[in-house]
C-alpha cells in the first residue's frame, strides 16, 4: 500500500513539525535537572537545545521515525475501510503533540522567575513613589486651586471648588507620575 | 514497552499494536512514539536500521543489557508494590470479618 504524492509531503511536513516538540520533552529530562542545578531559565536551556539539534542528525532520525510511524499507523486505518485523507487526518489528531508536563513547566518557571524578582526594597520604593508624588499633587494643585480661586476670602464663599479641582487634578497627576517611577524601577531591574 | 521489546527484535508501531492486542486499547499513539525516544536517549535499547518502502530507514529495537536491567529493576518493583497491595486488601478484609464476627 502506498500514499498519493500530496500526502507524502503532508507527512513529511506534520513530521517534521512535531518531531521537534516530541525531541525537546524527550531531552527535557535531563535538562530541567541541569536548570535547576545551574539556575538558568528554560529559554536560555531551549536556545542552546535549538542549537544542537541544528547540528545533530538527531532530529532528522526523530522526524524519521515519526514519518514510518505515522505511515504504518495510517496503512493500519486504511486497512480497516477509512481513505488515504481520512487515515492522514486521524493520524494527525492522534500523534499531535501535546504535553501537560510542559505546560505545568513553564508555569512553574514563569512562577519561580516572578519570586525570584521579587525584593521587599524594591516594592517598599514603589510605594513610598506612589506615596510621594500623590501628596506632592494633592498639596500643590489645592494650593494653585485656592489661590487661583481667589485666597481665603473667595474659598469660605464659592472658591472651595477651585481648591477641590485643584486637589483632584493634583491628585491624578500624582498618581501619574507614580506609575511612571514604576515602570521605570521595573525596566531597571530587567 | 520494555517487556515486550525483551521478546524480540520489534519496531515502533509493531510494539503500539501489541499493547493494543494486549488490552491497552486507551494508550494514546503518540505515546509510543514518545516513549520510545526516551528508551532511546536512555540508551535502553540496542537499534538496527533497515530499509524500509517509505524511503528513510526503520529502526528496530532489541533490549541492551542496561534495558534488561531496567526490566528486571522494574517487574521487582511491581511485585513489591502489588504484593503490598494485596496484603492491605487481604489485611482490610480479615479485620472487616473480625468485626462483623466480634459483632455476632
């Protein structure tokens, strides 16, 4: 039993394509043990495996195997009534990859690398910033607003209002310039 | 995987249908595949490459000492297990007897 050309270079193409995600959990093993005894994150780890499978005939055995896999899966369904397009699509949806380890890896990961970015002195500045420049806002947009609005005088009859803008608008500009020392902070510590 | 690569030279989906024949209808296909890297990479399995009609060459596995090994480490882990296992089954079932015993 052989296959159509198109479906050959299908197989050839979800082979080649998965193969690579099957060749990275197989080499994970081995490599998570290595991060954690190093340190290093995953990407770092995943761009050096990139390297050397680039250089290997690793992954073209690994693409191989899963090619004559896939092959003998499909002739199997064919076997048992489905036609060529049905088998390839079946095979695809049975040997696609999909791990939930990797999943709960990179969760895990992306958990440890916030923890470990984690400093008390970092978050205590971010908040005295917040603290800061909202007072310095409230104090002088009140202080524009009173006496834009006319001094005491003004302030006990209707002038109260410009003093309450003033404060609210302080306030906003406060909270503004608070995020922008946190984001900068943020961006420091990268 | 192991135990039925020990019974001779075998090649990857031939081992997926054996499982199947055997009762393990629900195993995924891409496991095998999977897992058969694996046996790889831990050097567990001697491979042999012959031709095959697809074009790239087929591997066939036959177990190496350290996969014999592996087999063995894991059969007496298994009877270990099971036999406490069946200990605590029979143990739970004398006490329940005892009790509804006790209790007549």
């Amino acid at each position: 039993m052989t296959f159509s050309q198109e479906i050959k270079d299908k197989m050839v193409q979800f082979a080649k394509e998965q193969s690579q995600y099957y060749l990275d959990e197989a080499e994970m093993t081995y490599l998570e043990k290595l991060r954690w005894k190093t340190g290093q994150t995953r990407s770092k780890i995943a761009a050096k495996l990139a390297k050397f499978k680039g250089r290997s005939e690793t992954a073209l055995e690994a693409q191989n195997d899963l090619l004559l896999y896939m092959s003998d899966y499909m002739k199997d369904l064919m076997e048992k009534g489905l036609s060529e397009e049905e088998a390839f699509e079946r095979a695809k949806e049975e040997l696609e990859y999909r791990s939930e380890s990797e999943r709960s890896a990179d969760l895990h990961e992306r958990f440890a690398r916030y923890y470990e970015m984690r400093d008390p002195a970092e978050y205590e500045a971010i908040g005295l910033f917040y603290a800061g420049f909202l007072f310095f806002g409230v104090s002088i947009g009140a202080l524009i607003g009173y006496l834009g609005g006319g001094g005491r005088e003004m302030f006990l009859t209707d002038g109260w209002i410009d003093t309450a803008i003033g404060a609210a608008v302080g306030a906003v500009i406060g909270l503004g310039a608070g995020l922008i020392s946190n984001a900068v902070i943020v961006l420091k510590k990268k | 995987m192991l135990e039925i690569i020990s019974r001779g030279e075998t090649y990857g989906y031939e081992i997926a249908k054996k499982l199947h024949q055997m009762g393990f209808e629900g195993l995924a296909e891409q496991t095998v595949y999977a897992l058969l890297l694996r046996l790889e990479k831990n050097r567990l399995v001697h491979i042999t490459k012959k031709p095959s009609e697809m074009g790239p060459p087929r591997k066939f596995y036959r177990l190496n000492e350290r996969g014999l090994e592996e087999l063995a480490a894991f059969w007496a882990r298994w009877d270990y297990l099971s036999g406490c296992i069946q200990n605590l089954r029979n143990s739970g079932r004398d006490d329940g007897d005892l009790q509804s015993g006790n209790q007549g």
